[in-house]
C-alpha cells in the first residue's frame, strides 16, 4: 500500500502487527511525501500497474481526476454491506468528497473545519465577553481591538492567490455562494460571492497587517498571530498547537477558538476530508485491501488516531469524551458545531485544482489591495467557466 508521510501513518504502522496477526495477512508499506506520491500516482495509476492495492489520496485535490479515470474501485457494496464497519457513522461532509457520480471511492480518514482562533486578553481588554457570533460582529471588534492596541492587527488570514481559496471558502458558503451551482455553472460573480469577497478582502485591507502582502500562507499568516500581531484569525484546525503550543507561541495562554461566525447564510464552515484511503481498480488484492481499510478506518483505530490528536471522519469520536480529551475544550465544541454544518469542499472539486484556485483566487487578491470586486470576479467566472467546459 502507498501511503503518505503523516502522523496517521506513523500511527497506522505501529498497529499493523495487530493487524497482521488478526488477518495473517502480511502488508507492505511505501511511503512517501505529498509530491512523490502524485509523481507516483501519475505513472503508475496511469499505466494501470496492479503493484498498488491500497492507496492514501486526497480527495479534493486528486478525487475527481482518479474517479473519472476510473483509478478507484467502487466500493460502495463494501462500505454498506458490512454494519459492524458503520459506514452511516461517518460524517456527510467528507462522505460527500469521497464520492463520484453516486458511487463511494474512497473512504474518509483525516478531517479538516475552519475555525476562529482568537485573543481572549484583548477581548477582555476591549470589553467583550465572549468571541463574535456573526460575521458583522467580527468586523466590529477587529477594528475597536485594533484601535486600542497600538502595533496589532484586528484579523489576520491567508492572502497567497491559491493559498487563500481554502479558508476564503467558508466565507463565501456563509455568504450563501458556492464557486460552482448544481447545474455545474461557475457562480464566482454572484451577488452572494461579490459580497463574500469583498468582505474577505475588505478586513484583511481595512484591519489587516501593516503592509500586508498578498502572497501569505498558512505559515506566516499563523507567524502574525503567534507572535501577537493580531486579535482574529481564521484557519484550519488541524493547525491548532502551533497556536497553544508556548515553544511555538507566544500567545499560547490566551488563545481561544470559536466556530466560524455566521454569515447571511448561517455558519458555513468547511469540514473536508484532507486524507482518504481508496483501493486502486487495477489491484488483484481488493477484498485484502478492503479488509486493511475496514480496519484502518474502523472505530477503534479511529479513537486510538483521535486521541493522538488526528481529527477523524466519524461522528462518534468527537461524541465520545476519550475522543476530545486531548483537545482544549473550547477547540473540540467549535469543531462539532462545524462537523454538523459543514460544507464537504474547500476549494471548487475539478480536475485541474491547482489552475481553478489561481483563477478563484485572484479576486481575494483585487479586494485586499482595494481593486474593484465587481471587475475582478466577472473575469474570474469567466475564467473559471472556461475551465469547467474544458473538462467537460
């Protein structure tokens, strides 16, 4: 099986002797990083080699293209054929990522909301007592938290033209846009997307860092808020101790997490599947497979993977208090309100993701630097519109 470098497969190979000695079954591991496994995916997926069984994908960015070039087994009978497994014990979000045209690919391992990582001293000090519930709100206490500490931005985020599509996302669902509709048309420069970007944009330029640059990732974008730079941020929570954690923090002690604040169209934060496990259509070992992936993605590997601080794909880990133990508690409530309404996607689901999210991207950009929305979004779904008949 190909898997790829991350803390699951750490877990995963120190508990495959319990596997083994279950099954008698004997695996052999590669594993790889993110960019040699899509190198290795690419050629021998394509060439339809059979040396692959079960193979860890990431959905959003790679499900589409490996479904429609029939790379992935069906495995819907599986998932449902077995109720000891419980696959209606996973969440709708991430199902929904790691199906095609109806049918299950893929099944979720690794999941992934946006949250609010905020200052509770300088909310405290600005006198509110407790973190914005809307997305107005946000904006109003960005800016008197701003105004009253000298040197710290109000709200911090992503602004790299890719890079920032992911956490843009949710604002854009809470807005009420999506960047495609159910007809499969780009929706990018609809009145819902209009505002959603111009919101986005707005605060990052309105109270934002001094001199922002407009090619930041997660990393420095976190950097800004670790060292106390700014009150808001939004981001993924899979990102968390880099915020809590003091040899990485200095504002460990004071950091607090809410759920997303709701937009016109309620709090729509995503809640994806970053990793899924898939069995490759050309393998001659596919019940083997499936009984490696019934047992990975089980229940009691799921817990043991949560408690590691792995967020999982199934609901009764984040029911079970073993499951959130090792979470701040206030992390773990914004994340199960984020699993009930969340969005399966976080960035458009096409083939070419990378050259969707430049094209999307590029209107967060225009509204951070203060070009004019309007403009920048009808090119864009232009663009993107494009895009999609091309694939069609």
């Amino acid at each position: 099986m190909t898997l790829v470098n991350h803390v699951w497969t750490e877990n995963i190979k120190q508990a495959l002797p319990e596997f083994e000695k279950q099954t008698g079954l004997k695996v052999e591991v590669t594993q790889l990083g993110e960019d040699q496994l899509s190198d290795q995916y690419n050629v021998k997926l394509n060439a339809g080699s059979s040396d692959i069984d079960v193979m860890m994908y990431r959905p959003l960015q790679e499900g589409k293209l490996f479904a429609k070039n029939k790379y992935l087994a069906d495995l819907t009978d599986k998932t449902k054929g077995n109720a000891a497994f419980g696959f209606d014990d996973f969440q709708a979000g991430p199902v929904q990522a790691t199906t095609y045209e109806d049918k299950v690919v893929g099944v979720p391992i690794i999941t992934e909301q946006e949250v609010l990582y905020y200052r509770k001293d300088l909310l405290q000090k600005a006198g509110y007592s407790a973190p914005p519930k809307t997305l107005d709100e946000l904006k109003t206490m960005a800016a008197k938290v701003e105004a009253e500490n000298a040197g710290t931005a109000g709200f911090v985020a992503r602004t790299g033209k890719a890079a920032a599509v992911t956490q843009f996302s949710s604002f854009l669902y809470s807005f009420g846009g999506d960047f495609v509709d159910g007809s499969g048309k780009a929706t990018v420069n609809s009145e819902q997307a209009k505002q959603a970007y111009a919101y986005y944009g707005g605060l990052l330029k309105d109270h934002g860092p001094q001199n922002i640059s407009t090619d930041m990732s997660w990393s420095e974008a976190m950097a800004i808020f670790t060292q106390g730079k700014a009150a808001f941020y939004t981001e993924a929570n899979s990102l968390y101790k880099n915020a809590t954690d003091p040899a990485k923090s200095k504002v460990s002690d004071t950091v607090g997490f809410a759920p997303f604040p709701a937009g016109p169209a309620g709090s729509k934060p995503y809640n994806v599947p970053s990793w899924a496990l898939g069995i490759n259509e050309s393998s001659e070992n596919q019940s083997n497979a499936w009984k490696f992936i019934e047992w990975a993605a089980g229940k009691d590997q799921t817990l043991a993977q949560q408690k590691a601080g792995v967020p999982g794909a199934r609901t009764s880990v984040w029911a079970n208090p073993e499951g959130i133990a090792t979470y701040p508690k206030d992390l773990a409530d914004a994340i199960a309100i984020s699993t009930a309404n969340g969005v399966g996607h976080d960035r458009p689901l096409v083939v070419k993701v990378a050259e969707a999210r430049e094209i999307v991207g590029q209107p967060i950009v225009d509204a951070i630097t203060g070009k004019d929305v309007a403009g920048s979004t009808a090119t864009a779904n232009e663009a993107f519109q494009k895009l999609l008949d091309d694939e069609k």
